[in-house]
C-alpha cells in the first residue's frame, strides 16, 4: 500500500491536530501560519498566497501541442504494487491510462530507476506486461537529485521523502513539448466523448507554461505536474534544489509557507518538504529567488480548476457539481466520483426562459417551479433533485 501511494502527494493527512486555531494553545512558534482558509470555489486556483482566476485553455490555440506524454515515475524503493485494495490493479489501471494516451495523441511513459539503482527490482514479467499495453519505459540515473541539497532532507515523509523529486527526470524530454507527470493512481476519465480530451490542456502547456492544479490542503498537488519539457526546465530546477533549504516553521528558503488551505489549520499540513511544497515556492511564491522569478518570467506557471482537471478526494465537496455533471477528467483516490450525485443539481440547468432560473431559483419555490422545463424539454424534478426530490430533502434533514 505504501508504494502504491507512491507520490500520492497528498501528504498532509489531518492528523490528530483537530481542529483550527488550537495552534494558538500551544507553543507560539507552532503557528505556522496566519490564517487559514477553506477550498472553496472563489479559491479554486492560486498564487501568491491568493485565489486568482483559472487559466482559461479556451486561450490557447488548438494543436500547438504536437508531442504529449503522460508520464508517471517509481522509485523502485519498494515493490512495485500490482495490487490496489482499494482500486483498479496497476496494469488495469495502466490499460487505462494508455488508452487515454493514445486518444489523446500521447505517449503513456514509466520512468524507473536504473536496475543498479533500483533497490527492489522491477520485475521483467511486468516491464514486459506494461510494455504490452503500450507503455513506454524510460530509466534515470537518479532517484534523489544529484546535488540534493544539505538543507533538504532526503527522508521527509511522504511516500518517499526526496526520492519524489524522480519527478523531475522527465522534465527534461524536451522531445516532447507537453507532459502531464502525474500520480501512479491519477485516474483519467475514459469515455471517447469530451471528458477524455486533454487537447486543450496540453495546447496551453506547449505554449511554454508550467500548468498545476491545488490541493484539498496545500496550493498546490503533486498528483498532477503540467510542464513544457526541456533540459533548461529540469537544469533550472535541479539548480534551485542544489541550492534551497526547507524547514519546518521557516518554510522553503525561509520564506515561510504562507496561509493554510485546508479545513483545519493544520501545521503538519505545511510540511511540504517535497515535490508539490517545492514548486509551490518556486513558481507561485517565491519574491526573494532570483532564480524562481526567473522561472516564474520563463514559465508563466498557471493553476487550471483542480474539479477539472485534478478532483483529490478532499476536494469531492467542492467539486461536486463538476463530478456529478461529468465535467470532471481525472481524479485522485476518488473511486467512485459519482456515487453521492443522485441529491446534486445539474449546475448547467435553467428554465427555458430565463438563465437566471436554475436550480436555485426553483428550490426557493418547489411546489410551483418544479415541473419548469428546459429548453431541451428537461424538467427541473430531474435536474434539481435538491429541491425537488423528496428524498434528498429527508436526507438533508438527517444530515
Ligand atoms: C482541435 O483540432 C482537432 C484536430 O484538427 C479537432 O479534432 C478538434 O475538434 C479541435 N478542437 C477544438 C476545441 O477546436
Ligand atoms: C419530469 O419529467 C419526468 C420524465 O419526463 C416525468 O416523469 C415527471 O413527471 C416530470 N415531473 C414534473 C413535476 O413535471
């Protein structure tokens, strides 16, 4: 289970700190930050400690990406888990992922240690299997970053401490111009309709940009890494991880760690001593860096909505009206995304006369809006089942 969680980067489990602002009972220095505040849908894109608005792909001309890959990498530290009890097995679950690559016009590759790095062997039976289904295998001479710096510890928590910066191998295939490195369990939606196009989104990274979404708790996801590959991309953050530090309370190179997004104001949360704390800091915080502003000039690093493109399962609530709509195209340890939508409103419904008249217009006078319709002939008690579905109301009230 540890290694199948390999990189889920999501490594700031609320645990045991329950609670918001209790930080202040304790010890002064344990506050690590100001404030906190919830994901929400005003801050479902950040920088600089803000929420901003989402990277419009609309804006991006349509084919710039020529070359695409999905890319996932594995330490070898550990087995390399074909089972999930949770999920999909690994090669299912790589089938899928393929099949998504291909109709996206992208390479599916697995980037593993060198055999003489890899400290449990990847079997050959299942390099042969994922290379059946289609999956390129790529190796790095490096696990942990040459020249890691002293200031950044290699075991850090997480799945796999600093070995998560294998990430950034192949951010320096600059034979291809768009690259989403994700998760081992990041999970593409695999319909043939618009829910499986990721054109748009790569479109927007060929034009030069680093592309992230955030996270149930922290600004930004490491599940989910959208880069333009080049070898100046990977030297420049390899450089910056030869030179920072990271610290508990002062943050990445002391610049602190900024607000808390999360539910709780949780400190553990802010340990981000990995992959997701560090470009966080380096392309959506970092003021004092010469080398981030540089970076942050060159890459223009944007968020795109994480309900889109990144539904973690902290972020199901928040998200609920793109899942249930089937808006949605990729997920993180969210099994079953559908599965609470029989009680959510169809967030595009309105009454054929008015856009005005939606889901909440109707709920504020059921008995009479119910039967509305739209201009499709769809009448609201389908798609406003919150207002209009005895049943959602009874579990409501439970609630
Ligand atoms: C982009 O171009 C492709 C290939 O020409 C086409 O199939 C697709 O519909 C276009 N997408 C948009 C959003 O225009
Ligand atoms: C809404 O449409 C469904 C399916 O057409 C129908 O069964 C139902 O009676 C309609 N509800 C109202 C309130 O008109």
């Amino acid at each position: 289970m540890r290694a199948w969680a390999l990189c889920c980067a999501l490594s700031c489990v609320v645990d045991g700190w329950g609670g918001r602002r209790r930080s202040n009972k304790h010890h002064a220095e344990e506050v690590l930050t100001e404030e906190f505040r919830p994901a929400t849908r005003k801050t479902r894109c950040l920088a600089f400690d803000r929420g901003v608005d989402c990277l419009d792909l609309g804006t991006c001309a349509n084919g710039t990406a020529r070359r695409r890959a999905f890319v996932s990498v594995f330490d070898a530290y550990v087995e390399l888990p074909l089972e999930n009890r949770k999920g999909p097995g690994l090669l299912e679950h790589e089938a899928k992922v393929a099949r998504v690559a291909r109709r996206n016009g992208a390479d599916r590759i697995f980037v593993f240690p060198v055999p003489e790095k890899q400290k449990v062997p990847v079997a050959a039976a299942t390099i042969a299997a994922l290379e059946d289904l289609g999956v390129k295998i790529r190796y790095s001479e490096h696990v942990v970053p040459p020249k890691l710096s002293a200031g950044i510890m290699v075991e850090s928590g997480g799945c796999c401490g600093a070995r998560e910066f294998l990430k950034l191998e192949p951010m320096g295939y600059g034979e291809y111009d768009a690259m989403i490195v994700a998760d081992l369990d990041y999970d593409p939606e695999d319909g043939a309709d618009l829910c499986a196009d990721f054109g748009p989104l790569f479109d927007c990274v060929a034009e030069g940009r680093v592309v992230t979404t955030r996270g149930p708790e922290v600004p930004v996801n490491g599940a989910f890494l959208a880069v333009p590959p080049s070898e100046l991309l990977r030297s420049r953050l390899r450089a910056a991880l030869e030179t920072a530090r990271v610290d508990y309370r002062a943050g990445w190179n002391g610049e602190g760690w900024g607000l808390c997004w999360g539910p709780n104001n949780n400190p553990h949360a802010h340990f981000q001593a990995r992959m997701q704390g560090f470009f966080h800091w380096f392309f959506y915080r970092s003021r004092l860096s010469a080398a981030a502003k540089d970076a942050q000039a060159r890459w223009r690093p944007a968020q795109v909505d994480p309900c889109v493109w990144n539904v973690q399962k902290g972020l199901a609530d928040v998200c609920a009206r793109e899942r249930c709509a089937g808006r949605a195209r990729a997920y993180g340890h969210l099994h079953h995304p559908r599965e609470d939508c029989a009680c959510v409103d169809d967030a595009d419904w309105n009454e054929h006369r008015s856009t005005a008249h939606t889901c909440e217009h109707v709920a504020k006078d059921p008995d009479r809006r119910c039967g509305s319709v739209d201009a499709a002939g769809r009448n609201a008690s389908l798609a406003c089942p919150s207002a209009c579905d005895a049943r959602c109301a009874a579990a409501r009230s439970e609630a």
